[in-house]
C-alpha cells in the first residue's frame, strides 16, 4: 500500500447465508472471472477485511471489506460505505433488511443519514418465473427507494453475473466519500418552470 493511498472501508449487512462471503470471494478471482466454471475459492472470516487494492482515475485506493462475521465485533467497525445484502431467492432477508438491519445500520453507523447505502441482491441466477420466494426487481428497487438507499443493484456470485458491474459502482461510492460531499447522493428535487 503506498502512503498516500486512500482507504475506504465497506460494511457488508445482511442475514447469514444470503451469500455475503460468496461475493467477495468471486471479486478476489477479479472482474475478467465471469465463469460459473470457475471455482470460488473458500474465504476464511479471520482474514477480515478483505482488502482490494485498486487504480482509478483519481489515483490508487484501497477497499477493506468486512460482514457481520468479522472476527472483531461489526459494531465496533467505522465503515465509509454500507451494503446491505439480501438474497433474490429468500424473500424473508429482504423483509429483514427493512425490518432489522437498516435499524441497525442507523443506529450504529449511519445515524445522521451522511454514509452512501447501497441495497445489493445475491443469488439472481435462482430467481425463476413463478416462484413466489423469489425477489423481482420492481419490489427490491421499492425498498431501495423507501430506505433511501443511494443504489441499488443485483448480481450472482456462482455465475459471475453483474459482479463487475457491482464492484465499478462500489468504487463508484468509494471515490465518492473521498470529496466533500462523503459519497452521499444529493438530495433529488423537481423544478417547477
């Protein structure tokens, strides 16, 4: 790590085995690894945070990931950007993020509503017409929009599906919180002409 190079800390949110450790697992493998044959490597939860040192147009940055299994307590952690993650398949870690943890990411560490919040689905290679457990886009960007998250986005950790895309709007953030505005999106407001 250089000197100078910033560090943006990222607090991953969600009930157990919506496939937090999943994800990070395939971003260790690296944006060009989209093959579901491609296998994940096992993360171990003592290694926290997960660190992905980066180049941007604004310079190096480094990104030091950690969940709820973090083996310091996740309480403790001062992050500069919230995830909060549900999984497309379990209807029931959706309702949790809005009944639980956006409780609890305010409470904590987002109490004067300043830190960027992103709602991020896992597991979008389960989601199957006609299944009524599944998460369909529309209701995921409802709760998005009622929470007031900055994001929201979905994606695949076993397909590698949209896992790119993901992480450019997770840097996205990241290089956000290093300006004034500390990555918050504004505020959205209609002219009148």
């Amino acid at each position: 790590m250089e000197a100078s190079e910033p560090v943006v800390s990222v607090l991953l949110l969600g009930d157990s085995e919506v496939g937090k450790s999943a994800f990070l697992a395939r971003l260790t493998l690296g944006p060009s690894q989209t093959s579901s044959q491609t296998t994940i490597p096992r993360l171990h939860d003592s290694s926290q945070p997960f660190t992905f040192d980066l180049r941007t147009r604004r310079g190096p940055l480094r990104l030091e990931f950690s969940d709820t299994s973090s083996p310091q307590s996740y309480y403790l952690l001062r992050p500069h950007i919230l995830i909060l993650c549900f999984s497309i398949a379990d209807h029931t870690s959706l309702v949790s993020i809005s009944a639980s943890w956006k409780a609890q990411a305010e409470a904590h560490f987002n109490y004067d509503e300043a830190m960027p919040v992103m709602l991020l689905g896992f597991k979008r290679d389960l989601r199957r017409e006609g299944d009524s457990k599944v998460v369909w886009v529309q209701e995921a960007l409802n709760v998005a929009q009622e929470m007031r998250c900055d994001r929201y986005a979905e994606c695949s950790a076993v397909t590698g599906e949209l896992c790119a895309l993901v992480m450019e709007d997770i840097v996205t953030m990241a290089v956000g919180t290093l300006g004034r505005s500390g990555g918050k999106s504004a505020a959205e407001y209609c002219d009148i002409m």
